[in-house]
C-alpha cells in the first residue's frame, strides 16, 4: 500500500480534489493537508511520517513544508506539482490535470 499526501496552502480545493480522486485507485492510501493557518486540516508531523510520497501543488509549498517539518522529511520523496490556486474543488480540468501528473510518478496508465 503506497501513502499518498497531497498538500496546498488551504486543503479546500486541490489537495481535497486530489485526495478524492486517487483514494479510489487500488493500493494507494490518501490523505490532504493545508499549511496555512486557518487550513481545513492543518499539515501536521504525524502526516508527513505517514506518508511515502508527498506532494505539493506550488513551489512556495515544498519551501514552507521543508522550512517547518524538515527533521520529518529525511528519506521522503517531495513532488510539487506546479498547479496554481485557480481550479474550484472537482473541477474537471483540475481532475485531469492531477491525473496526467500522478499516474505516471505512480507508474499507473492514465
């Protein structure tokens, strides 16, 4: 079982669209976080331990995720996706994307 956390700054559209999308696909294990305050669910250490990958929708993300839970990244494998704050929660473009960028990280066919 693969842990997949995906994490953006609110956890209100991207990583919850990303965290509904791929816990449907078999083996993998999802969760979502947000990392700043006020976030729907707020990254914690506990997250980042569990997780086997993690990715971040910006870059601005990977640089706040290593500024404050660097003791907890050592051996994880951090991916920023590139996707900007401009798609609504399950929007289908939003879907697409993410797929066309994980699937193949995940060496599943899209």
């Amino acid at each position: 079982m693969t842990k997949l956390l995906f994490v953006c700054s609110q956890n209100r559209l991207r990583s919850p669209t990303a965290e509904a999308v791929f816990s449907q696909y078999e083996g993998l294990e999802v969760e979502s976080a947000g990392l700043n305050r006020g976030a729907d669910m707020p990254l914690s250490s506990e997250a980042v331990q569990w997780a086997d990958i993690i990715f971040v929708m910006e870059a601005s993300h990977r640089t706040k995720l290593t500024q404050r839970f660097r003791p907890w990244l050592q051996g994880k494998r951090v991916i920023c996706l590139h996707i900007p704050d401009e798609y609504e929660y399950m929007e289908p473009a939003l879907v697409a994307l993410l797929q066309q960028k994980v699937l193949p990280l995940l060496g599943i066919r899209f």
